[in-house]
C-alpha cells in the first residue's frame, strides 16, 4: 500500500495549488493522509474527491474543518498502528509532544513545524512530510510517501 503524506498546505493562503508532482503523486497512491492546516474546507473537499483521505485539523484550520476531522487519529495500515496529529507548541519539543499523546503505536504523522523528519526512536517511526507550499522554517518543500507491506513501513520524504 502507498501512502502519499502532506501537511501545513496553507491552501489558499501561502500558495494557490499544490505543485502538479504532488497531484501525479497522489493520483498514483492508495490513499492519503494529511496532518492538518488546509487552512480552507474547499481545498480539503478537493483533495477528498481525488483519493481516500485520512486526515487531521490543524491549528490554522477554519471552523468548518475543525467541526468536521478530529485534531488526532490512529489509522491502522497494513496491519500497523499509525497516530495522526497536527501537532502544537514550540517546535523544539515537538517530537515529545506529539509522542504523549498515543500509547502503543507503530508510527506517528505530524505537521505544524513546516520540516521534514524521517526518523526512528524507541522502535516508533516520526514522520512529517515537511510543506509542500511554505519554506518558512525549512530550505525546501516537500511531502512523504510511506510504502506498507508486511516487513515493514518504508518512509521517505520527496523533496521538491
């Protein structure tokens, strides 16, 4: 199963669209999950009329999205357990943050600091696919694809 991963889109307030790659990405996957800050329902219902769509709200989402998608999640994939959230507070802590609140889990996607991370500790994986549209905190944009099969997530961050 492919999984194609976005987050802190901003749509449409840092940028109009998501970058064609992206698109030909997602049309290419088994579903998508997205970290939350859309920014705007109607990019959310776009997104969702392309693919199967997990997603959480984020903090600059509006009112519309944060009455309609929960602000954590767990998805099972494969047969793994995989948390959901956007993520709040400073970025430094982030990784500790986002890690208190889920218990036994395989991996955990997130967003709010705009920078890609790709790593694994104390047996769980860490995964936020970075912006596609802002490179506010970061020197370039990007999204993640996480390939499930039965040895294993294999996760990498696309840069673009």
């Amino acid at each position: 199963m492919r999984i194609i991963v976005l987050a802190d889109t901003h749509i449409p307030r840092v940028a109009d669209d998501l970058p064609v790659e992206v698109y030909n990405a997602i049309k290419e996957s088994d579903m998508l999950i997205h970290a939350g800050d859309f920014v705007e329902s109607d990019f959310y219902e776009r997104l969702k009329a392309l693919k199967t769509i997990k997603a959480v709200c984020g903090n600059m989402d509006d009112h519309k999205l944060r009455q309609e998608l929960n602000q954590k999640e767990i998805i099972e994939a494969g047969g793994y357990k995989i948390g959901l959230i956007h993520g709040y507070g400073a970025p430094i802590n982030l990784m500790k943050t986002v890690r208190g609140e889920f218990g036994d889990i395989d991996a955990i996607i997130f967003g709010h600091s705009h920078r890609a991370i790709n790593t694994v500790n104390e047996g769980v994986l860490f995964f936020n696919p970075g912006s596609p549209t802002d490179k506010i905190f970061t020197d370039s944009n990007s999204y993640g694809i996480l390939d499930v099969t039965s040895n294993g997530i294999k996760s990498n961050i696309i840069k673009i």
